[in-house]
C-alpha cells in the first residue's frame, strides 16, 4: 500500500510541475510513471493471488483496454470516451485483440477505428433506470445537473439567471475546487439572495430521476471552447440528457 501511495504521489507533483513546464515549452508532454510502468504488474500479481478465472474482461476506455491487453489478451471494449489524437495508449493498443467494441455511433467508431472492421454494438450512453412515478403537482425552479464545471459552461448559465432576477436556479452535482471559488465570487449576490443553490448533496440514479421531475426546466451544456477542441465531446449528448428526458423534465441543452 506504501509503494502505491508513493508512486501516485510522486505522479501527482510531477504533473503540477509539468504544467509549469508547459506554459514556457507547449510541446512538453509528461507521461504518469505508476500508471504507465507498475500498475500492470501489480494488477498482474494481484490477480495471480486471488486464482480467479475469467469468463469476459470489458475494458472500458483506452487506457483500461491498454492494460487488459497486457493481461489478459483479447477482451471487449466499452468506449465512452473518444480520444486518439492526444492519447498515448491508442498508439499501444492491439486492434487484433479487440473482441467487440461498444460504442455509441458509426461516427464515433469509424473516428476510433478507421478501415477496420470489429464487431461492434451502437449503443447509447444512456442511464439504466426503472419505470416511476414522477407526476408531481407543480414543478419550480430551474436545475442545473451534473458537473459544476467551467467547461461544462455553468458560468455561462449563471450569467442568464444574474440577468434575470425573476428566476431561481439549484446547481445540483460534484465539481472542481476552482469553479466552486469562481461562483461564491463572481455570483455572490445570487448566491446570497438564494436565486441560486448549490447543492452537492449524492442521490442514486432512482432517486435522482424522481427528484428532477420537480423543476420546470433543467441544463446541459458544454463550453464552446470545450467543443471546438474536443471531438469526443462534439459526437455524444451527456448522459444527464437521457436523465432529464426520464424525468419528463424539458431540458435546454
């Protein structure tokens, strides 16, 4: 456990530093230490310990593909995230040792796979939820769900509600450190006058879908910035969409 915990603090001060690097050489790439050089062969051990056999390994994402390849050889391949411009294990990757591949659009395949042909399933990244009940007698308010991130351009919905003071909006989900500081600043009256909540708060998918069929309208979005750059975020709705629409909440995305 000490020899993990090393090495994924060392990785992580490492990195901050590799950002400082950037700024003056943009070039400057580093690659993290643990992940790419000892977790296989601590995965490895592990699983000679516990003498499991294995039916079907799913990897999900390169990464995780790159590593179930060192292991295990042929495995499935759960792709939710597109990334093979930038990303260093997509180099490493054994196309002849991907069973299947799941994935959410033809696009989206043939931009990972080009000219090859794996058998492949087009599924959505869409919630796995029960049928409920979500009739409710009035529905308030305006939600923002899921990440509170700047490039998911919360910050740009926010400006809408400073504008409009008539309305109230709870910022409902995780997020970063930083774009927390940058509201309780930047929309400090918002935040004071309670027109806007933030409520970190976890609920369970069922619970979730339940509790967002009380608002009138809900928001998904990404920065236009985060698009532009980003393939992988130009070709998939969120996931939260498919939650709205379970909901039967109207959602502006």
């Amino acid at each position: 456990y000490w020899l993990t915990h090393f090495f994924t603090k060392t990785d992580l001060i490492l990195s901050k530093l590799s950002r400082l690097i950037k700024v003056f050489k943009p070039g400057f790439t580093y690659h993290y230490l643990f992940y790419n050089k000892y977790l296989p062969s601590i995965l490895k051990n592990k699983l000679k310990k516990e003498n499991d056999k294995y039916d079907e390994v799913i990897a999900v994402d390169l990464q995780v593909l790159y590593l179930a390849q060192q292991l295990f050889g042929s495995v499935q391949f759960l792709s939710l995230e597109v990334d093979n411009d930038t990303n260093r294990y997509y180099k490493k990757i054994d196309t002849n040792k991907i069973k299947s591949v799941f994935v959410q659009s033809e696009i989206r395949y043939n931009y990972m796979f080009p000219g090859k042909d794996i058998r492949k399933f087009i599924v959505q990244n869409a919630p796995v939820y029960k049928e409920l009940d979500c009739t409710v007698q009035q529905r308030k308010n305006f939600i923002w769900a899921g990440a509170i991130d700047r490039r998911l351009a919360v910050l740009d919905c926010l400006e809408f509600f400073k504008q409009y003071p008539a309305y109230k909006l709870l910022l409902k989900g995780g997020g970063d450190i930083k774009t927390r500081k940058i509201i309780e600043n930047r929309y400090s009256e918002l935040l004071s006058s309670k027109r806007a909540l933030i409520d970190q708060s976890y609920l369970d998918a069922d619970e979730f879908v339940k509790f967002l069929s009380g608002f009138r309208i809900g928001f998904c979005f990404y920065a236009w910035d985060l698009i532009k750059a980003s393939f992988n975020y130009q070709t998939a709705p969120s996931g939260k969409m498919f939650m709205y629409m379970a909901a039967g909440t109207p959602v502006i995305a």
